[in-house]
C-alpha cells in the first residue's frame, strides 16, 4: 500500500488510475479503524477498482479543542489494518495542506437547516466542518464514489444534499452500522468508556431497537413524543445522559407524525467521557 501526503502526488496518482479507466471510490475517515471502517474499504472495494482511504482529524469539526487534542491517533495501527485488506492508497493530508488560510479564514461549505439540528443543535459548527473538509476531500481525489457509514446517519445526509447540491459527479454510498457483539456502534470514541461504563453502553442500542418494536406494534400509531420522552427517562435511569432522542422521516429528519413510514430514530448521550450516537431505521 503506498501513501500520499501531498495533493500534488495523490492527483498524480489519480490521473494515471483515470488515464486506464478504472473505477476510483474514496473512504474518509479520522483514523482508529475499527471493523466499521474496515466494512466500509470492503464495500469500496466491491464497487471500483482502486480505494483511497484518507485519514485526517479533521480540526474544522471539532467544536472543543480539547476534544480534537484527545481524538485518538493510532497511524501506525491503522496502516496494517489497511496493508491486510489490502488498500490502493492511504492519503495523509497535512493540516497546512486542506486549510492553508488557517480555519478561521477557509472557505466553508455549510447545508443550512440539517447543519443545526439533532446533533448539530449540540455541537454548533461541527456539521460544516465535515461538509467543508468531505468537499475539499471529493475535490482532490475526484472519486466515482465515496464510501460513508449510515452509524452517523445525519452526516451521511448531508453529504449526500451537499453532493446533489453542489452537483459535485460522486456517488455517494451509505453501509449499515457494524456493531459489538452486545449491540453497541462501533466507534472510535468507544474506547473512552471505563470497563464498568463500557457495560451499560448497549442501553442506547437496546433503547433505539425497543423504539422500533414499539413503533412497528403498533403500526406507526403512537404518540412518538411520548415514547422519545419515556425512552430518555429509561437511559437515565440506566446512568447515561442523553442529550436527544428523535423519531425523524428518513428523507430529511423532519420530526415524524404518524402519516410517515420510513422513519429513522436517532439518539446521543453522554457516558462518562464519550458521547456516544446511534440509530436504527423503522419502515412501517
Ligand atoms: P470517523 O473515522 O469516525 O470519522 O468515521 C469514518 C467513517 O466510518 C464515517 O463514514 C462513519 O460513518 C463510518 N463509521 C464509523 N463507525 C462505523 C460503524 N460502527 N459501522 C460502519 N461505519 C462506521
């Protein structure tokens, strides 16, 4: 697997991948691979001929400094899980590199009303950073596809409204969420559970997948306001301190009302250090 740092070199690399015709799919991540990630490269690599992996933690997104200081680094790791499987390019762009102006001048690209609700709501900025850095990325290495995982559902649509919007020539594709065997996300910021707090993380899982009996029992007719209002009090009953916990429309996470069928139930809390996420999706 060779790897790039530079923009220059990887376009090169990309001009001569074209110049043959092959198929080109990118997967942007901030590092720490997991077996989430690694699903992702696989299903890149079922769809085209060469995989870019970028790997870059992107500061635009973080919204605490001490968040981003802290944000696992495991380079070193990542690359033989990438050498394994094995990948065409890692790309490690430099920060001076993707934001030479310094962030506060850059460009940025922002999808207004999905930006700022659900988790935007609690983390303002952070949702333009990723649309900011995710376009720059789809620029550099103009893939046919890019490669997303639906476990950060909202961040997926709004990829997939900046890349329509933008009429950027990407296909943009989503992957179920890989999880443990308790049901728990896969994540990178899993690893800032305690071993006691890593016990009761399912309870964000195991809330969303009673949501969705609950909603399909009943065939969409309940009162969603209640049963988001009851499954908040259960996660803090269960030590967590959830911060939302939605019944949306999966088209455009508009808040859901019984007339909707395809429905997506979005969660966050706190456990300790990490701020965990999660979803599951109910087609009635
Ligand atoms: P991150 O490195 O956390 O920015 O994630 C990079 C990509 O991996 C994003 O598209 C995520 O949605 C995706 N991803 C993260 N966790 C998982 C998971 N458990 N299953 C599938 N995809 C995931």
């Amino acid at each position: 697997m060779d790897t790039e740092h530079a923009i220059p070199a990887l376009r090169a690399r990309i001009v001569d991948w074209r110049a043959r015709g092959q198929r080109i799919a990118l997967v942007p991540t901030m590092g720490n691979l997991h077996a989430g990630h690694l699903s992702l490269v696989e299903a890149a690599q079922a769809r085209a001929e060469r995989v870019v992996v970028s790997i870059f933690v992107n500061p635009m997104q973080f919204n605490d400094k001490q968040d981003f200081a802290s944000y696992p680094r495991t380079l070193e790791d990542d690359r033989r899980k990438l050498e394994d499987i094995p990948v065409d390019l890692l790309f490690l762009p430099e920060q001076a590199a993707l934001y030479p102006r310094g962030l506060e001048s850059s460009t940025r690209v922002t999808v207004p009303g999905l930006s700022d609700i659900l988790c935007g709501a609690f983390r303002p900025g952070h949702f333009a950073g990723v649309t900011t850095v995710v376009c720059m990325l789809l620029n550099i290495v103009q893939p046919d596809l890019a490669v997303f995982g639906e476990k950060d559902f909202q961040q997926l649509l709004l990829i997939r409204r900046m890349a329509h919007d933008l009429h950027l020539p990407v296909e943009i594709v989503g992957m179920p969420t890989r999880r443990e065997e308790d049901g728990l996300a896969m994540s990178s910021r899993n690893h800032y559970l305690t071993p006691e707090e890593r016990r009761r993380a399912p309870a964000l899982f195991q809330m969303l997948s009673r949501a969705r009996e609950t909603i399909l029992q009943h065939s969409g007719a309940c009162d969603f306001r209640d049963l988001e209002a009851d499954a908040m009090e259960r996660l803090r009953d269960r030590g967590l301190r959830p911060e939302y916990f939605s019944v949306r429309r999966a088209a455009d996470l508009a808040l859901a009302g019984p007339e909707d069928k395809d429905l997506v139930v979005l969660a966050a809390a706190w456990l300790g250090s990490a701020r965990l996420i999660d979803n599951v999706r109910v087609q009635g």
